[in-house]
C-alpha cells in the first residue's frame, strides 16, 4: 500500500514526493484518503505554478548597481566616536556602522545589533540581548566584547569624545551576561534608551591602540564596521563604499555607493546637469538661487529632478530674559509676550526668508513626535490684536517718539542672533515686525560668545537654534533647577511645569509620559515663555532615475540613507 500511494503522488503531474508511513498505525483507507488530499494540494499548486508563469510576480527593475552622490566636503575621520560633525563623515559612518538601537524619526527606537531589549519594573535596569549571528566586515564576529570594549572607550576621561554624551553614560553600571549587555542606572531615566544608538567599534582592531593615539590612528580612515556598507577608498576626489558580504540582514538594490568631491557649489551642480552624480544634499536657498540664476540649469536640469525635503531635530526659537525683572520689566507678563508673538508673520519669514524651506512650530515638542499635542493652539498672526493688548497693559506711546512706554520705562531692548546671514535677516524681519506695534528692538550680532552668554543669561532677548533629542524630554530646557547650569535659558521659573517635568521624568508607561507632556504644553502655550518659530528642513535634489527614495524626519543629514536598501535606478527604456 506504501507503494501504491508513491506511485499515486508520482501519478499527479509527476510530482517526486515520496510518503514514509508505517502501515501499523494507519489503515488502508486512511492510506486511499492521503494520498488523494495529497493529489489535490499539488494539482492546486502546479495550477498556482502555471498562473504565475503565465503572469509572472512583478520584478522591481534594477538597472545601474552604482548610487553617486556629490559633496563639497573632505572627509575628516569615519570613526562615529570622534564626533566631527562633518556631514560626509556622518554619511559614511551611517552606512558602515550600527549601534545596539537607532531611531526612526519619530521619536520611536528600534533594534539593530541588539535582538530586543527590556526595562525593569522601577526602570532603573535594562538589559539588551545581542544578536548571535552578525560578522564585522572583515569577517570577525561581533560579540558583547565589542559593546564593553565600546562603552569603556566612552566612558574613559581622556577619550575625545562628546561630553555630554560621556556624561550621560558616567554613573551608568554595566554588566556582561553572556550574549546579554545589562545598564543599571541610579535612577529611572525615559531617554536613556536614546543612549544606546552609538555606533559599535571593533575590539579586535582597536583594543591595543593607546587613548592619544585615537585622533590620528589609520582605522579613521580605514574603518572596519557591522553595517551594510564597507568602505573601499577615500580619496580628495571621492569615496568608494561596496556592500558588506557579511551582512546578511538587508541586501540593498545598490551594491556600490561613491561620493563624488566638488571643490564648489557651481562644480557640484554643473556634475549633476551632466549626470556625473545622481544626487547632492544641502539644497539650501543660496543654491536654489544659484540654480535658479544659470539659464543652462533651467531644462536640462529641474526637469530631471525631484526635490525632497525632511525636517531637521532642531528649531528657531526667540528667549526672552524672564530673570531681569527690573530692567526688563516689559517681558514678565504672559498678555506682553503673546502681543509679541502674534505681531510675528512666521509663515512670511518662511516663504520669503527661507523660501518655503521650513515647518511653522507650535510649541517645543516636534509635531510629528509622538508626545506632540495636535490639540494645542497657539496665538496667530494678528497685529490689530497685539497692538490691542499692550494698549491694555499699559504700555503706550506717551512720549509721542513712536515707542511705547510705561512708568517712564521705554519698551526697547536687543536681541542677540548668531552672526549668520540668514538668521540676521530673520532677526531684522522680526525686529520690523515689532517696530510696527511701537517696540523699539536692536539686532546683535554674536558668534563666539553666544552660547556663554546665553548660558550666563547675559542677553535681553536671543534668536537661536535648538537642537533636540528624539526622545521629548524637556528637562533639560525648561525645569526650574536648569536655569543655572542647563539650558533653561529664558530664566522660566514655573514650579507647576517643573513638577510635571519630573513626573514625566518618572512615569514608566509611555501613555503616562504622553499624558504629562500634554498638559506641559498647554502651560507653555498659555505662558510663552519664549517663541518657537519653525522648524528648518533639509532639502535633497535627486535625478528622477533614482526610484523609491523616501525621507523621514532627521536626526541628522545622514539619516536620509534611512530607507537606502529599497532604493533603485530604473533600467533605461
């Protein structure tokens, strides 16, 4: 019967499936019945089979395997812990290098060298299961030694890397448990998972290099790393990267990447007119205007290009100096900094200023985070309204010099801005917009000595640029214990927000964070204790050869890559 039920299979469509049955636990007709239910899955199959060549399963279409990009930038050093903040260096650390977790642009992490992670009930503990199977690009595996021997270089005093970054990881106790990294922390700490996106380096390489030989050594331009790229050459004209055999997890359509190397703007567009490079980041508004500006551009070159664009973790907000209350004594009501506000036009400093190439802010949570509050409103442009407001306040024009006074008191004051072409213009924007509601304001200038001053509170009034985290902590930025020694710039002095930094501090469950950091927003929108004004984005010019690109929010430049393996060059037609 064993044979007769082969013979049956091998009957339908001459399929080689043999069955083994012993014959002591079944009958002969649950035989019969086998072998007929077995006839019938492969017919349906050899049908599926005959459908799909008839209709075969669309291939995405791949066509050149190189991705050239164009840069004005020298490389510096590839090793991610160095912390250059050259762009370039950052685009080639994203592809050959990859820590334990890495944010998605929402503010929401995922794993990569780690399989998965778990926090302790009180969430001072966390422990990070490694995966097993991942090979440096030159075929040594990765292990745990690799994430001690990564943290103890961090956490070395004389190690040159980011201070805050050391700082944040001074009083953190590690433990190595096999395949399995444990964090104890001193207390509980929401953002600390955000920690654990650092870029791994390599034991074997570099655990014989001495601290001060760090800076110089040859692994910073010959970097071995786990990620999906590994770098081949990296010359004054351009850099070579050629998928890493090793890794198995994604298989990018392109499987070479060369940065090509422009000594000027006008070379680097000139390369793209003639398709020398498929694209090139930075698309500021000077360039717009270059390109905008060369009659030769105008077919050959937008016709053939599509533009990204992506948000920046950073964004444009005015302080006020809450902490003079004598001398500056206009900026301690709530009612005054909303006139100020409301007198702004943000939406035509971004279409006029910065050419569209920006997202109005509501507040200092990023709207597409996860904590942002879409329910939140905030004052709009209105200048009857402001000028309505200071006219209750008490602050008119007494004097008849066009500048509006109280008590004797003249409402002027100075904004400090970074000496930068762009954000003085804005600066003087605004400064107008002011003027014309009655408020005398001056624009200063600043490079060197702005941040000191900010910190030491040395200003009436500063227009800057706040770089954030993924996670939405503000802490740092506005709780009261951080206006001597953090970033709680403005001097804002609010124990009800301060509290409910804290408790968000605290909260284990994410739906308890989100839940404080929307009340905080509404107390900042009522309060205004500064004036965010937008968020900058990062603009991408790609030749429409290039299929599939997609950008999500940035961390940095470099995150543009972020979906790079689903990237393809169409085949010519």
């Amino acid at each position: 019967m064993v044979a007769l039920i082969t013979w049956s299979v091998k009957a339908c469509f001459d399929a080689p499936v043999i069955l083994i049955i012993m014959q002591q636990y079944l009958n002969w007709q649950v035989f019969i019945a086998l072998g007929g239910i077995l006839c019938l899955v492969i017919y349906l199959n050899a049908i599926n089979i005959i459908t799909s060549q008839e209709h075969p399963i669309e291939v995405t279409p791949i066509g050149r395997s190189i991705y050239r990009e164009g840069i004005v930038d020298l490389p510096v050093s590839f090793n991610p812990l160095l912390d250059t903040n050259n762009p370039i260096d950052q685009d080639v650390v994203h592809f050959v290098f990859e820590g334990l977790l890495r944010e998605d642009g929402f503010g929401n992490l995922e794993p990569v060298l780690a399989k998965d992670w778990h926090m302790s009930e009180d969430g001072t503990m966390y422990e990070f299961e490694l995966h097993q199977n991942i090979h440096w690009s030159d075929g040594k595996p990765f292990t745990s030694d690799d994430v001690i021997f990564t943290l103890n270089l961090l956490k070395n005093p004389d190690f040159p890397s980011n201070p805050t970054f050391k700082q944040a990881w001074k009083n953190v106790g590690i433990k190595q448990i096999g395949h399995t990294i444990q964090f104890t922390l001193e207390n509980h700490l929401p953002v600390f998972p955000y920690y654990t996106t650092f870029k791994i380096l390599p034991k074997h390489i570099l655990e014989d290099v001495p601290i001060e030989d760090f800076l110089t050594h040859d692994f910073n331009l010959s970097p071995i790393g786990t990620g999906p790229f590994k770098l081949v050459e990296a010359t004054d004209k351009h850099i070579l990267l050629n998928v890493n055999e090793y890794h198995l997890r994604t298989r990018p359509h392109m499987s070479e990447i060369e940065f090509n190397i422009y000594h000027d703007t006008n070379a680097l567009i000139q390369a793209f007119v003639e398709e020398e490079i498929d694209a090139f980041g930075q698309y500021t508004p000077q360039v717009q205007h270059q390109v905008k500006s060369n009659s030769i551009t105008q077919t050959s070159y937008l016709s053939h290009a599509n533009l990204y664009n992506a948000s920046l973790p950073r964004y444009s907000i005015i302080y006020f100096n809450l902490l003079s209350k004598d001398t500056l004594s206009f900026f301690q009501e709530a009612d005054i900094r909303h006139a100020l506000f409301m007198a702004i036009d943000r939406q035509a400093i971004i279409d006029e200023l910065l050419t569209s190439q920006a997202y109005m802010a509501n507040g200092p949570i990023p709207l597409w985070n996860w904590a942002y509050n879409h329910n939140q409103l905030y004052p709009t442009h209105d200048t009857e309204q402001a000028f309505k407001l200071l006219d209750q306040m008490g602050w008119v024009d007494t004097d008849g010099d066009s500048v509006r006074d109280k008590d004797g008191v003249p409402f002027t004051f100075t904004m400090l801005v970074v000496d930068d072409d762009e954000q003085i213009a804005i600066a003087k924007q605004i400064s107008q917009y002011w003027h014309e509601i009655g408020i005398d304001s001056t624009v200063e200038p600043a490079y060197e000595t702005l941040t000191s001053r900010l910190q030491n509170h040395d200003f009436e009034a500063a227009l800057v640029e706040i770089k954030l985290l993924g996670d939405p902590n503000l802490y740092p930025f506005w709780h009261q214990s951080q206006i001597e020694e953090g970033q709680n710039f403005a001097g804002w002095d609010n124990s009800e927000a301060s509290t409910i930094l804290v408790e968000a501090q605290q909260a284990i469950e994410k739906s308890d964070r989100i839940m404080h950091y929307l009340e905080f927003q509404r107390i900042f929108a009522t309060e205004l204790p500064a004036i965010v004004l937008h968020y900058p984005v990062y603009n991408y010019l790609v030749h429409d050869k290039v299929k599939n690109v997609q950008l999500t929010p940035l961390n940095t430049p470099a995150d543009r890559f972020r979906t790079f393996s689903e990237w393809y060059i169409k085949l010519e037609e």
